[in-house]
C-alpha cells in the first residue's frame, strides 16, 4: 500500500535554533497535510497544501509542496519550548478527502 | 466552533469484554473518520464516512470491530470482544467533503488487560 517516510524520526534542538523535517511518498500526492500533537491530545492541524510547489506559512512555520508532489517538508524558526511535540505529514493520494494517510512523526525536544 | 468531541477518554477494559466509543463531529461537516493511533506510530484509517455511508471500510477488522453513524451526524465505534492487541488510542476526525483538512478529537484511550 501508500507509504509515507517521515524524517528525522526525533530532534533535540536548542531553543532559538531553526527546525527542518521532511516527508516522501511512493505515490504522487494531491494535498499535504501538516498536524502536532501533544502527548494525551489528538492532533492539530498546522498546515494544509494543495498544489505542487505551494508555499505556506502560519506564522513560525513554512511548508512546503515538493514539485514532484512526492514530498514536502515543514521549517520552523526560532523555535521555542512550546514547539515541543510530535509533527506528523499526512497526505491525500485519493479525490477530494480519500484515502489520507500519515507519517510516523518527527518527535522535537527542545532545550531552554 | 466547538470541536470534535470524544467520549470516554480513558477506558480500561478487560480482554474479551466489549467497549464502544463515542464521536461527535464538528457542526455542518459530512466527513467522519476512524482512525487507530498505536504509541510511537501515526494515525491509521479504520473507516470512513461520507455523511452516513461507509465509504471506506477495508482497514476495519470486521470480526470484532463495528462502526455506525446514524443520521450521519455522531458516530459510535464498538469492538465485542476486545484483545490485548487492541490497546491504543483510537481518534475521531471531521471534514467537509469540499476541503481536504481533517480536525481530530482528543481521542480515546483504550487499555485491555
């Protein structure tokens, strides 16, 4: 079936460094979606994308859709503790909602 | 907006007992999702719902896992009798069909001794 292959697995950051993690599938994609989760909380939707190459940020954060539409990477800047958590890609290979599948997540600590 | 509503959160069980969860979605969305969260793991789709139809069911196993969505509004998950293996988080998400974001519950813990 669809893969998605999430790097790093985990990161331990200082706080105010810059943060990169990225997705890739085996499968052409039609949206990518970025979520957080807290531990005990479901998750939080951050970013949604949806056509190659797309740009978007919310606030700290950037992601992006590859060109290939295989793959896209989340950024966050100057990270602060609160960034602390569990950032998993998720993406759309079917029409409109079908078929969204996840990543394995991007575990990021980060020290004060 | 109030979000997607789980109930219970927490639920301890013991193996070959029956447990059922409890999902109410966020207002005007059609979508209704299933989605099974192992610890250290993303996501899985157990079901799908385009308003009260079933339209994705092939990851549910159907032996002991049940789901409806009456009226195609909240929805109930079942699972008679539970196994061991069953132990994990299990999150409810809504959408509209127009747009591709999902928005998730808090989830459902269930632990099967």
């Amino acid at each position: 079936g669809q893969q998605l292959n999430q790097s790093p697995q985990s990161m331990f950051i200082q706080e105010g460094e810059d943060v990169s993690m990225n997705c890739t599938s085996s499968s052409i994609f039609n949206t990518w979606l970025w979520y957080k989760q807290d531990p005990g909380e479901g998750p939080v939707l951050l970013i949604a994308l949806y056509k190659a190459g797309e740009l978007t940020s919310n606030g700290r954060l950037t992601a992006q859709f590859g060109i290939t539409r295989k793959d896209s990477f989340l950024n966050i800047s100057a990270s602060i503790p609160s960034d602390v958590g569990i950032y998993f890609c998720a993406g759309n290979y079917g029409g409109s909602q079908g078929n969204l599948i996840f990543g394995k997540g991007t575990k990021l600590s980060v020290k004060p | 907006e109030a979000g997607v509503v789980q109930s219970p959160r927490y639920k301890i069980i013991e193996k070959k007992q029956p447990v059922a969860f409890w999902c109410n979605p966020i207002s005007g969305h059609n979508t209704l999702y299933w989605y099974l969260q192992n610890l250290g793991q993303g996501p899985e789709l157990l079901i799908r719902y385009e308003n009260e139809e079933a339209v994705d069911d092939s990851q549910l196993p159907k032996d002991r896992f049940s789901a409806e969505r009456l009226k195609g509004v909240d929805s109930t998950l079942k699972i008679q009798p539970a196994e061991l293996g069953d132990s994990a988080v299990y999150l409810c998400a809504s959408g509209r069909l127009s747009s591709g974001e999902l928005f998730f519950g808090e989830g459902s813990r269930l632990t099967v001794l």
